[in-house]
C-alpha cells in the first residue's frame, strides 16, 4: 500500500513539473519580432485592444467624399512629364492609352510610384479634327460587341494594373446605349469602375456604368482646354467653386509641359484638398448626378 502511495505521490509531482514546463513562453518578449522589423513600442500599443465602455466606442471612421480628385489622361508617349507628375506630392490618378508608345511602361512606372492606373479607352468622336485621329484602338459607332469586346480585352492587355476605365474622346460614341453598356459589361467583368470624360452632353456612360452596378464617377472640370496660364487658374478656380458647392469633384489634366507647371505651383490650401479619386467615386444604385457642361467637340 505505502508502496502504491509512494508511487502516486511521485506521478502528481512529475505532472507539476510537467505543467511547469509547459507554462513557459515559447518565446521571450526580447525575443519577439513581426514581420519586417522589431516589434516597436507604438506598433506593440497599436496591438492592444482597448475595451472602452459601451457609449464611448466610436463607429469605424466613414471616408467622406470630399474634394478634388485629379486625372492625368493621354498618358503613354512623354514618359518624362509622366516621371514629373509622379512626383507630386499629393494622389494623381493615370489614364493610359493602349496604343501609346509607352503604355506598358508608363503603366508600371504609376504603379511603381503607388499611382492607380486607369486605361483610358480611345471612343469615336464627332468632330473632324478629332476623327482624323483615330486608330485602330478606337471603338467606333456599328462595331457589333464582339468587337467591341476584343478592343476592350486587347487594350487591357497592353495596360498592366488597370482598376478603371475611363473614355478617351468619345463624343459620338458614348451618346449610344449599346456599345456603352457592351464596354461596361467588361468593366463589371474585370471589376474595374468608370469614369466618365463628359466629352459630350448626351454621354449616357456615367448612368449605364451606375446600373451595371459599377463604381463610378463623372468629370467635371478640365484643368487645360486652353493651356494659358491665366486659363489653367480659371479652371482650377472653377474646380474649387463646385468642391464649395458639391464637395465632390472630378478634374481632368493632361500631361502639357504648362498643366504640370501649373499643378507644381499649386499652394498648400489646393494641394489640401486633392484626394485619391477613388475616395470619390460613387458606389452603384445611388440617385445620378445632375447633368453638366461638358465639351463635344472630342
Ligand atoms: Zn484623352
């Protein structure tokens, strides 16, 4: 019997000592690192959850849409105005067009430089002088959707990391239902969003990309229909009279060695209130914007 007790005694000492063990960290606190780096002392704070009472804990932030978002379209054959507007100090989205010279790298230099990339998809216009430019890459009034399709895929394949579309020209074309709602079926495919260019008044791109259930947005101003210094500030005063009164605005730019003079002169106050545009688009089913001037004669 002392015998069995002796040995029972012995079994719970040796399960002690077996718990003791395994209570011990496996790792030090020193010891411990993340990913890329020590674990600093603010990064370790961060970690910690902080239970506060019921009525003090604050809802997760909503982004508000709020301010000027840029876009610098026809991108793809000045690759050194490209590396000047990548280096402003503040969100630029790049519209790239599929048969430039330098899309693909255009496209992974703006990556590389944190920059979205958007294509910037060449569509019929109206007038003359903008028809005459007219390439291959141009979807145009009485291609059927197989067409228009395969100008759509071609295209992103030449434009590496495209999150949205948004038209080149386009006067005549995205007045047109069919062939709009063909390039937004890709879009919704591809889960990219839309921007309208507005080149028209009866653009209908901004609606069909809303009811394909794309994010979405419209251009509002362009910063350099006349590139005169005097023109460049008028725009961008317009920009500033719609963020006053919609507190929402789409501007267009493009890479004119006068819009980037201007744009790299811009004071601390307009430089404040340039957003990434995607913090502006608008999220599908939500009431349409109402109509605005917009040019057509692209
Ligand atoms: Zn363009």
């Amino acid at each position: 019997m002392a015998l069995v007790l002796l040995l029972f005694v012995l079994f719970w000492l040796g399960r002690d000592g077996d718990k003791q063990e395994s209570a011990k960290p496996d790792v030090k606190i020193s010891e411990f690192k993340i990913p890329g780096g020590v674990f600093e002392d603010s990064e370790r704070m961060a970690s910690v959850k902080v239970v506060e009472p019921k009525d003090k804990v604050q809802k997760p932030a909503v982004v508000e849409r709020h301010g000027i978002a840029l876009i610098l379209d026809d991108v793809g054959y000045d690759l050194p105005a490209l590396r000047r507007a990548l280096a402003f100090p503040w969100p630029l989205t790049i519209a790239i067009l599929p048969d430039a010279p330098h899309a693909k790298k255009a496209a992974v230099l703006a990556h590389a430089a944190g920059h979205p990339v958007m294509l910037h998809m060449p569509m019929e216009p109206l007038s003359q002088r903008y028809r005459d430019q007219m390439d291959a890459s141009f979807i145009r009034v009485g291609m059927d959707r197989d067409k228009v399709r395969q100008l759509m895929r071609d295209a992103l394949v030449r434009v590496p990391f495209v999150e949205g579309v948004n038209n080149h020209m386009g006067s005549r074309l995205t007045a047109l239902e069919k062939p709009m709602r063909w390039v937004m079926q890709v879009c919704s495919e591809q889960k990219l969003f839309f921007v309208d260019s507005r080149t028209s008044n009866n653009s209908v791109a901004a609606r069909l990309a809303r009811e394909s259930g794309l994010r979405w947005g419209a251009r509002r101003v362009f910063l350099d229909d006349s590139i005169k210094p005097e023109k460049l500030a008028e725009s961008w005063r317009l920009a500033r009279a719609h963020l006053a009164k919609t507190g929402s605005v789409i501007v267009i730019a493009h890479p004119h060695k006068e819009s980037l003079d201007f744009l790299a002169h811009l004071g601390t106050t307009d430089q404040a209130v340039i957003v990434p545009l995607k913090q502006l688009l608008r999220v599908a089913k939500k009431p349409a914007v109402a109509a605005h001037s917009g040019d057509s004669r692209r």
